[in-house]
C-alpha cells in the first residue's frame, strides 16, 4: 500500500526544477557599549548573507554564505542563468552533489577559495534544506544519523578582562553550555591570567577551548601548549596563520593536547592538505565558508578515515549554525559545533524560535529539512539595501575602509621576546 504522505512527497518531487537564487544580504551595528574587540579592534557591526534556492513549484530552501556580500551576490549573479531549469528529478543526493560540481566547473577560474565557494555552499545548504521538506525528514535523518541532537559549544569569550570574562563564562555555563571557548594571544601575562580564571569558575566538569586567533609563532605555541596542558584545555585552536601548515604539523607532532584549524580553509581539497600533512587533530569546517554540507560531509568522512574528529565553526547566523550541527548530529566523529555568544543579533533573532542548549546538547528536532523558520520581521529589519555599499568599519571578518581606521591589537608578546635579542625590522622603502 502507498501511503497518502509518500504521494504528496512524490509530487513535490516531480518534476521539480530551480527557478532561481536569491541572495539576502543582513547587517546590524552593535552599541558603543556593547560591542567587543578583535585583532583587527573594536567590532562596529555583523554581515552574513541567508540564500534561497526557489524552485518552480513553489518550494523553497535556505542557507547561508559568509564572506564579503558583494562577493557573494557577484558569484549569484553570475551562477544563475547557469542554475535556472536544472532539475531535481530523480537521486535528489545525487542531484546535490552534480549540481556542486557544476557550479565549481563555472566558478572555479574565480573562486576555488573564499567568497564564491561560501556561495556556493549556501546553494548547497539550501538544496539539502529542499530534499528534507521533498522527503518529510529532517536532514541529519537524510544523513544516516541516529541522533537528533548535537553537541553545541558557547564561543565569545574575547578579549576582556580575565575577571570579567571568567564572569562571562560561568553564566554561559548556567545558560546549559558544557563547553565554552575564550580566545588568547593577547600576551603572554594575560593569557595565563584569563585562563586560570575560567578555568576556576566553570570547574572540572566543563569544558575548557581556547583560540589562539592566528597570533602565535612556534615558541610561544609550544610554550602556551604547555601551560594549557596544565588547566585541562580541551584544544587549542589557530595558533598561526591558516597557511602555515608546516607550523601546525610541528606543534601537532609535540602531542600536547589536541590542534584545532579549518575555519579559514576552503573545500574538500584544502582540507586534504591539512589532515596528508597531519598539521591537526580536530577539522573545522564550516558549511557557510568551505562549500556547503555536501563539503563538510566529505571533509568529515576523510577525517574519519584517519582518525580525527570534526568539529564545525560557525560564527555568523543560526541557519549556518543549524546546518553544521545536522552534519555533525549525523557523523560518527562528529564532536561539536560553535554558537556564537557575543550578542549576535542574527543568532538571537532571526529565527521564530531561537537557538537553546540544555546540558550541553542543541536538539535539531524532527522537522522536515534544516527544521527552522525565519522571522519576516526580523529579516526587514536586518535588511541590507546594497551589498556593494557597505558601512565603514570592523565587521568581524569582514574589515571595510582604510587601516587608518582600524586600532589593531599590539603584537603578541611572549615573555620570553624579552629576552631575545632585538631583530632587524626589514623595510620597503617608500612607494614611487
């Protein structure tokens, strides 16, 4: 007997073809007095952009890429008359995953890394987020898993006093976060200050992560990777620059406590260079940057195969939160993904229900497709008229306007700098 729903799904299937991409591009600015600081300094406002893949029956399916918005909507503009009409008959996994290729082979002489392979991982979401609402299931089912909920990790504690962001992270632990993770690489004095701190207030029983924010050189690694060992630090992630693999396959080979990187790679490829050269531990890719769920499934799977675990980063909207979370729920080596804590708006607002973790876990329920729903109201209030005129400032990631009006953090100083001899400053001279 067939039953009633399998019909209906059937009929949503057949048939079905893309009808077009849309870019939705959100901003919002922070308070003076809320804001929070980076290396690059004090944070003015977030970007992300939400995607939609609107197909000719009426359904619609949702992701998120993050990267320049101008960059994003450049990549749309010029995939979707490459898109319109391709068909979701038949495998519909299968069909995901033709139609990445496809887009890689048209993008690729422009972005095998970065801003269109951010897009292209937001199309990828939003196909995944259709096949679940065509089959009636929610994505982590359509992966296999067994598990409708996810590990989930509070991340947000910067720069600050150490007092004020052991405060932080103990009401993070009674907001039901069992991990939380603080960034370092201020110095060496306040390093070790903020870490004992937390450590201290969230207990034994919590886990402690740390992010190194690229501003470590390999001494100072090593000798912060001894001093974490010591307050149980769970990983310690970026130290260095994302290209300086041979850095991290050092520091990796010493067997402190886990190596952590993967946010600021790109694709399948980028991470099989990272786990050949055995330069981490844990993989962190991230369907809104690396190439979409369809990226993070095959970057799991490799990692799998040599014995890592994965665990997403996720720091600019909740449908990119919800659906690295799907992939991690449903993956054997999954081990956690990141919710940002800095007063994310995105995160906070833009869904009908808004994200919760009880005892550490994130449920992903059994909705159909990435399972959520976005608030109109929210979305024209975050509404960014154009991507191309974007406001000056510290976005995060995204830094627009001249250094000038930046007011970057100093140099990471180790206290053993002090008692190296000075080293000569190579200068460029003059420009003309």
């Amino acid at each position: 007997m067939v039953h009633a729903d399998s019909l209906q799904r059937n009929a949503l299937a057949d048939g079905m073809k893309i009808d077009h991409i849309e870019a939705v591009h959100l901003y919002f600015e922070y308070p003076p007095a809320e804001t929070f600081t980076t290396p690059a300094g004090p944070v003015k406002g977030r970007l992300t952009t939400l995607i939609r893949v609107h197909t000719d029956n009426g359904l619609v399916g949702v992701g998120s890429g993050y990267a320049h918005p101008a960059l994003v909507q450049a990549t749309i503009d010029h995939l979707n008359p490459y898109l319109k009409g391709r068909s979701l008959d038949g495998d519909f996994q299968d069909r995901i995953v033709r139609i990445w290729r496809y887009m890689s082979l048209w993008s690729r002489w422009y972005g095998r890394k970065g801003a269109a392979v951010a897009a292209l991982g937001g199309i990828d979401q939003a196909l995944w987020d259709l096949f679940g609402k065509v089959e009636g299931k929610p994505v982590w089912a359509l992966l296999g898993g067994q598990r409708s909920a996810c590990p989930a990790y509070a991340s947000g504690l910067l720069y600050s006093s150490p007092e004020e962001v052991a405060s932080k992270a103990g009401l993070l632990v009674e907001r039901g976060f069992r991990r939380v993770k603080m960034r370092i690489g201020y110095s060496w004095e306040y390093d070790n200050a903020a870490v004992t701190a937390v450590r201290k207030v969230i207990g034994p029983d919590n886990d402690l992560l740390t992010d190194g924010t690229h501003r470590f050189d390999p001494e100072s690694a090593e000798r912060m990777a001894d001093e974490l060992v010591k307050h149980g630090v769970f990983w310690f992630e970026e130290p260095f620059e994302p290209h300086e693999i041979d850095e991290y396959a050092a520091l990796t080979r010493l067997k402190k406590l886990p190596i952590a990187a993967g946010e600021n790679e790109f694709g399948y490829e980028g991470f099989r260079e990272l786990i050949r050269a055995k330069a981490v531990d844990i993989v962190q890719p991230d369907a809104s940057r690396c190439g979409g769920i369809t990226e993070v499934l095959r970057v799991a799977a490799l990692a799998e195969d040599k014995g890592l675990k994965f665990a997403p980063h996720s720091w600019c909207d909740p449908v990119a939160i919800i659906a690295n979370a799907h992939a991690v729920a449903a993956r054997a080596n999954g081990l956690t993904v990141e919710i940002d804590q800095t007063g994310n708006r995105f995160i906070n607002e833009l869904l009908g229900e808004p994200l919760t973790v009880k005892d550490g876990l994130l449920e992903l329920g059994h909705a159909p497709g990435l399972g959520i729903e976005l608030d109109p109201a929210a979305l024209r209030a975050f509404a960014l008229p154009d991507p191309f005129n974007l406001p000056i400032g510290n976005h995060c990631d995204i830094l627009v306007g001249p250094p000038s009006i930046m007011s970057p953090i100093p140099k990471y100083v180790d206290w053993a700098d002090r008692l190296r001899p000075a080293k000569p400053q190579l200068s460029l001279g003059q420009p003309g």
